[in-house]
C-alpha cells in the first residue's frame, strides 16, 4: 500500500532507511508476539525466541522492502516520503502530496508490488537449490504481499494502477470516484466473505479499505475544489487585534461593530495567543451575573499562515493540529520587516468548508 490518509499515532519510530524515518505501529509488535505465544506452547524459551526473531525479520524485511520501492521511485520523480510505517495489514508510505502525472502515479504503484514479486521470485529459486522451509516461508509472504496489492480495490495499488489508468480520458477526480467505487464494492465483498468464512483477518483488512477509499477520494475532491486558492481568498480581515488586558465589553463591541468578523485575534506583543469566536463572546455577555475573562473563552489552538499560500497547504497544518482558526500574516514569519508581524486576517475551518461547498455546487 501507499497510502496518505492513516492517522500514524502509535508508532515508533525504528530508524532511518534512505533518509525516511520507519516507523512500526504497536500493534504488528503485539501480533509479532502472539506468533511468539502460539509458537512457544510447544518449544522451549530460546527456540522460540529465535523463531520469533526469525517471523519478526521476515514480516518487516518484506513490507520495508515492498514500501521502499514506492518511496523510491517517488524519489526518482522528486517527490518525498514524509515516513514509511509498518502495519499488521502491510505497510504505507506517506508520500508527499504533489502534482504527478498519470505515468508517475502508475510507477510508484506498481514500483511495490514489482519489489515483493521480485523478492518472491528470488527467494524461490534459491529454495530450490537449498533445502530451507524459510525461504519457501518468505517467497510465499512475499507472493501474497505482491499479488494481495495488485487487487484493483483503491487505494491498494492496484486502485491506484487502475486510477492512473483511467486518468487519461476522465481527469484525476472522476477516475479517483471510479476506482473508490470499485474499492468500496471489493472491500464488501471482503467483509461478506470474511463473515462466511470466519475471518477476522480478512473482515478488518475490508473494512479497512472501505474507510480508506473514501477518504482518499473525499481528499482528491476537495484538493481539486479549493486546489488554487489561496488562503487570502477565503480571509476574513482583521480590523483590531486584542490584548490579554482587554475588557470582553470592548471586543464584544468591536464585533457588534463588524458583522463580518466571526473571530478576532488576541496578542501579547508579537505572540499570537489565540482567538476569539463572535459567539461566546457575545453569549457571555448575556450571562451577566457572573465576570468571564477573556482568557477564558480564548481558543488558543490556532494555526498561522501567510496570506498568499496555497488554502490547501493550511488546510493540511489545520487537520493535523485539529485548530478550528488560522491567523493570517502577510508575509513569511522570518520576515524582520516591521509591519509584517501584524495580523492580517483569521480563516476558520467553516470559511474553508464553505468554500468547498461553494465549489461543489458550481462544479456538479
Ligand atoms: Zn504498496
């Protein structure tokens, strides 16, 4: 798999391979010792630990090669791997977000599957020359982790080969939908089959590409809606910026004032300390009785940016900090230009979300 839409949280980080951090999700270290508990019923303490030693190099040499050839040949296209991350189901490769065209994307697909075939086909031969139920072991794993990534289910590769196929004559977006549908109905048929046969294995692995699909192609849709905007384009502007000290009366007026305003920024100096949203400012107005500081409905998860970037880049920065608001500059932070320092407006998430829904509406 090469996929962009895992949340990567329980995951240590084992080394660097090629400059890419690799990372091992806690719960193939879990599975890794179930295999050591199932094997060490019938063996002795050190047999089993070298067989479990032995399973654990095998299951992450195979998926750590077949991501390797993804982030590579990515490479090859100047395009980074933020990581690599080892999962039970396989692995992914977070491969940066960039304009690729439809051949690139087919080669890094297929770069995966070709690795594991290739490996599968290596450690076969030499089976047949020496006698070890090893390498037979690790040409099968390798089989199935090749042939498994070829299935047509988006965004396992070979979704991502079919997308990269269809891209040609129906544009990026519509082959995306085509190939999550196609995802989406294979994934099905996996979790009926899973439930038929009792296959736990199988059931999260189509549930996984289920969610997995839709995620992707929700991400597709909407780089493609806000793709050239820029993050002044869906600013509200800043007319006053808030200190620490002042009075909720004063910013409450303030955004009587400004209808437009939906939050306004609060500083010390040059530090951004968050923001305020219109209505619990105003809503604590109406309590009355009882005296709220404005620290107190301070929203101090924001996200800063700079008004001519790209909306889909903050966008980003907002997703993984979870930040509802983004302050505004009008040039990079390392600037030293006075002036520069100064807010010039705030976007919110709902700005963006009604921009999307701006652009879907005149899109279908
Ligand atoms: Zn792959």
């Amino acid at each position: 798999m090469s996929t962009l839409f895992i949340k990567m949280r329980w995951s240590l980080t084992i080394g660097r391979l090629a400059g890419i951090p690799i990372k091992v999700h806690v719960t193939l270290f879990v599975m890794i010792g179930l295999v050591g508990l199932f094997y060490g019923r019938n063996s002795d303490p050190v047999t089993t630990l070298l067989v479990t030693l032995l399973v654990a190099a095998l299951v992450f040499g195979s998926v750590l090669l077949h991501e390797l050839g993804h982030a590579l040949v990515a490479r090859r296209f100047k395009i980074g791997t933020r990581e690599i991350v080892l999962l039970p189901i396989g692995g992914a490769a977070l491969i940066e977000d960039a304009d690729t065209t439809p051949r690139q994307d087919l080669l890094i697909a297929f770069a995966g599957p070709a690795v594991s075939l290739m490996l599968a086909a290596a450690a076969w031969a030499l089976s047949a020359v020496s006698s070890g139920n090893t390498l037979v072991r690790f040409a099968q794993l390798n089989l199935i982790l090749g042939l498994g990534n070829l299935i047509p289910a988006f965004p396992l590769d070979g979704g991502r080969i079919l997308r990269a196929a269809l891209t040609g004559w129906m544009g990026r977006v519509r082959a995306t939908t085509m190939a999550a549908k196609l995802g989406r109905f294979i994934a099905v048929g996996l979790v009926v089959t899973a439930f038929w046969e009792g296959d736990l294995w199988l059931g999260i692995i189509g549930a996984f590409i289920y969610v997995a699909a839709t995620s992707e192609e929700r991400t597709v849709i909407i780089r493609n809606i806000i793709g050239e905007r820029l993050v002044k384009d869906v600013m509200m502007p800043v007319r006053r910026i808030f200190g620490l000290t002042d009075d909720l009366h004063t910013v409450a007026d303030a955004l009587r004032q400004d209808s437009g305003a939906r939050a306004v920024p609060v500083t010390f100096g040059e530090r951004i300390l968050g923001v305020l949203y219109r209505e619990p400012v105003l809503a604590a107005l109406e309590l009355g009785d009882r005296p709220i500081q404005l620290r107190d409905l301070l929203d101090r998860n924001v996200a800063v940016a700079v008004a001519d970037s790209p909306l889909t880049e903050l966008l980003t920065i907002m997703g993984r900090t979870r930040a509802r608001a983004a302050i505004v500059y009008p040039g990079a932070p390392d600037d030293a230009d006075d002036g520069t320092r100064v807010p010039k407006g705030v976007v919110l998430i709902d700005n963006v979300i009604e921009e999307i829904q701006r652009g879907k509406h005149a899109e279908f």
